[in-house]
C-alpha cells in the first residue's frame, strides 16, 4: 500500500483501545500516524458525553482546514444504544451547538461498535460467532492490533466487491462510512 502523502487527520475516540484501534485501520489504508492528531477522553470521565461535546467543536475545526487534506475520524461505543441512536446522539449534538449539519461530500467518519470496539476487535480476529447484543472483554494487551487493521482491510475490499456479505451490521455501516475518505 503506498503512503498518502499529505492527508492530516483529527481522530476523536472514548479511550486508548479505540485509538489503537483507529491508528493500526489508517495505517493499513496508507496513511501516516505522523499526520494524525488523537484525542482521547480523560480516565474517569463519561467517554460517550465527552466525545458528544467535543464532536461539533471538531466538526468546525474539520471545516476550517478541509482544504488541506484534512479529515475527521469519531470512535464511539453503542454500548446499550443502536448505532443508528448513537448516530442520531452526535447529529443532535450538532443542532445544539449550531452548527450545520455533516453532508455527504464530508470527509468526516463515524465508526460506532455496537456495545464495544471489543466486539470488532473479536470478529476481525477470527471470532465469526461474535453477537453484537452481547458485551466482550479482550485482554487489550494482547491484541494483536496491525492483524486487526489487516483484517478490517480485507474485509473492507471484500464489501466493495460484494456489498450483501455477511458481516457484523455495524462493521458494515463502517465500511460505508470509510468511503468518504480519500482512498
């Protein structure tokens, strides 16, 4: 994969195991951690509110630099929610601070696991069993996340060419969010 030169990102995610997540998944598609600027929820906080907060700040701030290469990327967990409520949450957030909303043209991604990144995380690791009503717990430390990243590539490739396969339905609507990258 040959490296995008030029392209800057602003990732926006609930905690460190998103971040790693996200990363080894840009990585993968040729972009350079060099040009990514992470921000991570503090430990101790409601991760989902303060990525819900800070998300219309990050949205005006994609906004200003979207000329140069830039992109936004959001990592939030479901958790008890749909991911289309989880969806709905940071459209509203949006309304609330008047900003518009994000068009289709944007190259803003929102990645929303259904209860957990653990839950990708398991499935992209060979767990073909996983369901996404149910809560997993992975060792983090021993997550093999380049293999991860790999394995969300190949997947991906694999729902361009056929986008009726069978795949976790929010791992789905990430596909589909992907595409509004520069790939």
């Amino acid at each position: 994969m040959a490296k995008k030169r030029g392209i800057r990102f602003s990732i926006l995610v609930e905690d460190q195991v998103l971040s790693k997540y996200v990363c080894s998944v840009l990585l993968k598609f040729g972009y350079s951690t060099h040009k990514m600027r992470v921000r991570i929820c503090r430990k101790g906080e409601n991760a989902k509110l303060w990525v819900t907060q800070q998300y219309p700040e990050e949205v005006k701030a994609y906004r200003q630099r979207a000329r140069e290469n830039y992109n936004l990327l959001v990592g939030t967990d479901a958790d008890e929610l749909t991911v289309q409520e989880r969806f709905d949450a940071l459209a509203a957030s949006l309304i609330n601070q008047n900003v518009e909303h994000r068009e289709s043209e944007e190259r803003i991604v929102i990645w929303i696991p259904k209860w957990h990144i653990e839950t990708w995380i398991r499935y992209l690791s060979g767990d073909h069993e996983v369901n996404e009503n149910q809560k997993y717990h992975l060792d983090v430390d021993r997550v093999n996340f380049q293999s991860v990243g790999d394995q969300y590539y190949r997947r991906y490739q694999e729902f361009k060419d056929d986008p009726n396969q069978a795949t976790l339905p929010s791992l789905k609507r990430s596909f589909q969010e992907t595409d509004r990258l520069p790939l």
